[in-house]
C-alpha cells in the first residue's frame, strides 16, 4: 500500500497557475496564505516527486538570474532543498519583475501532490533575507493600485474559486465586509472572542487567536476544545477519525465563531463531510505546544463560507458571507 | 487595476485517505504545526 508519503502532506486543495521566467513556462501553485514564500521544482531536481511535476528550466528563461543562497526547507514529513533564485513571475497579468523564489533540486514528499510547488501570500518574514514574497513585491513595483487580495472558494469542485489581487469585487459576498484587525503584524492571525454551539461557549473561553489558512482544509484546534465540540456533537472516534451518524447532520447545531463581536456560523453541513457513506467531522486537533496561547486554524471550511480580504496596508481581514 | 485568478479545488489528501480507509495516524504523526509552518520560511 502506497502509505507513507501521502501521510505527510498538509492540508490543501485550491491551486491556480502561474509563470515564471521569459517566455513564461507555466505551474501550478497552491495559494497560501499560512506561508510566505514561492518555490518550484527545478529541471535539475532528481527527487521522483521532480519528474511528477512541472520543473523550471533555468536555460530557457532570458530573464533568469542564479544566487548562490540555498533554500532548504521542512515541513513535519516533506522537505525541498534548493537555491534562492530571481526571475519574472506572472499571475495572470501581474508581473514581479526579479521576483525571489526557491528552485528545488531535492524534494521529499511531494510525490502525490497536485500542484508543482506553494505561493506563500502570508508576510515576509524577519529572517529571510532577499526573499521577499510576491506579493510585496507587486505592491513595491506599482503592480496593484491596492496592497490586498482576497479569496473566493466556492464548494463547486472544478470550478468558481478565485483570488483576486489589488481589490475586491463585491460580487463574490453578501452584505458588508466586517474588518478585524490582525493581532500581530506579520502573519494572518485575528483574535477571535469565542467559539459557540446552541448558545454555549464550547471553546476559546477567554478569546483566542485564529490564523486564516488557505492552505488548510479544516477547522484545526487545541486537543482539548475538539474533544468537548467532538462530544458535543455525538462524534465517535474511528482509526483516529470522528464520524457522526450521517442522518444526524440536519439536527446538529451550527459552531458559531465570534469574532469582533460578530457571529459567524458554520453549519453542520459545512463542518461534517459525507464521504463513501460515512460522516466525518472536519473539526481536527492541532497540538499546541507547552504555554503557547489557544489558537485555531480556520481553513477552508471556514472559507468557503465567507469571503476574506487580506488587506497588507491596513493590516486587517474583512469578513463577508460568500454568495 | 483588480486582477482575479482562477483557482481550481482539489480533493485534499485527508479525503483521499478517507476514501482509501489509511488514515491510520495522520493527524497524530503529522499533525499540521504552525510553529513549524512559520519556522520554515525563516529558512530561505
């Protein structure tokens, strides 16, 4: 059984393409807001994963230009290791002239994955040095005429989810957007005042924070707290998954995330997912370590149902119910 | 000057386990982890 390398992959599952270099050659690229950084695999990478995916060919773009920087990178199972490069980066019709970006030469992991490599769209980070991300690098070049982006994703599973860069297209969300703050400039976290069911507060007592992950599916939490939302919605463990009754979907109370002060529900049909004739919960557990505060991850499932703006130049979210 | 880029969904691998019943683990062995999430980027 082909087991080990898909137990180590993220959470993920909105790709778009992009293109790197002159003439462009094309990849496809998951949109992360819970990263910061770009890397594709490399012609010259001869890890399996390599050969599954897209590779940049150095030697065919004009506008490419090496460093001797390396990039070397772990996620909990995966790893890349390459070099710091620059080239001309394209999305869509916005173009990050002498955009830095990882180029793989080893890559563990990545073999099953369905994209060539990750679009980090979180902020640039401290320590990384000549890195910046794209997106700074759009807004430094006079690329966009506004420092956000926003995300669309629709339920449908081929099509109707977007990214927009440099503004937001009111047909994508009902009503106004609600901003909230971020609660430390430099990654996507907001404070969230509580997590409900039936009127009661199941989770994040005190407040917590959440991080707005596109590159996470599911609704992530300290162990604790999903354990008391599993209980609550009679979620019985299978091989280390929750499974609800799928007949019971209809009676279960939505989680209401209160943030800024505002309600906003997830229902049952959202945060349980019917698949080969189980129900599993999409609430899952992410282990905190040792004195770090509560904190969630909102992926997808979240997402989906509202519409969110990630607005670098005010350092805040907006907030609407996705049509 | 708004420039809006297709995004295609993908079935996630936690699906994708779940339909071949290997979920065994996945969550507890590798859990996402933020802190570490944050760390790599650190590494460029």
């Amino acid at each position: 059984i082909y087991h080990h390398p898909l137990r180590s992959y993220k959470d993920f599952s909105y790709i778009g393409n992009i293109n790197i270099g002159t003439p462009p050659q094309e990849f496809q690229v998951l949109f992360d807001t819970g990263s910061s950084s770009l890397w594709v695999p490399s012609i010259y990478c001869q890890s399996s994963s390599c050969y599954k995916h897209n590779s940049f060919v150095p030697c065919n773009s004009s506008t490419f230009k090496a460093t001797n920087k390396i990039f070397d990178t772990n996620y909990t199972a995966t790893s890349i290791k390459g070099y710091l490069v620059y080239d001309t980066v394209r999305i869509g019709n916005l173009v990050s002239v002498a955009q830095p970006f990882g180029l793989s030469l080893k890559e563990f992991g990545f073999d099953d994955v369905p994209f060539d490599g990750i679009l980090g769209l979180g902020y640039p980070r401290r320590t990384v040095t000549g890195a910046n991300p794209i997106f700074d690098n759009l807004w430094k070049q006079g690329v966009i005429s506004e420092p956000v982006f926003a995300f669309y994703l629709s339920s449908q599973k081929e099509n109707g989810s977007v990214v927009m860069f440099g503004g937001v297209n009111r047909a994508y969300y009902k009503g106004e957007l609600n901003w909230v703050p971020v609660s430390q400039v430099g990654s996507w976290h907001i404070n969230i005042d509580s997590i409900s069911m039936n009127g009661t507060v199941v989770a994040c007592k005190r407040g917590c924070q959440a991080l707005l992950d596109t590159g996470t599916a599911f609704l992530r939490g300290p162990r604790g707290s999903v354990s008391k939302i599993q209980k609550l919605i009679h979620a019985r463990p299978i091989d280390r998954e929750h499974v609800v009754s799928c007949q019971a979907i209809g009676t279960l109370p939505p989680a209401v995330f209160t943030i800024n002060g505002i309600d906003y529900p997830v229902p049952a049909q959202a945060y349980i997912q019917s698949l080969s004739g189980y129900c599993f919960s999409n609430f899952l557990v992410r282990p905190q370590r040792v004195n770090e505060s509560e904190t969630w991850i909102l992926g997808e499932v979240f997402l989906r149902l509202y519409f969110s703006v990630f607005d670098r130049g005010n350092n805040r979210i907006g907030l609407a119910p996705a049509v | 000057c708004m420039v809006i880029i297709p995004l295609r969904q993908m079935k996630t691998m936690r699906e994708t386990l779940r339909e071949r019943n290997l979920l065994t683990n996945f969550s507890e062995e590798h859990p996402y982890n933020l802190s570490q999430k944050a760390a790599n980027d650190q590494n460029i």
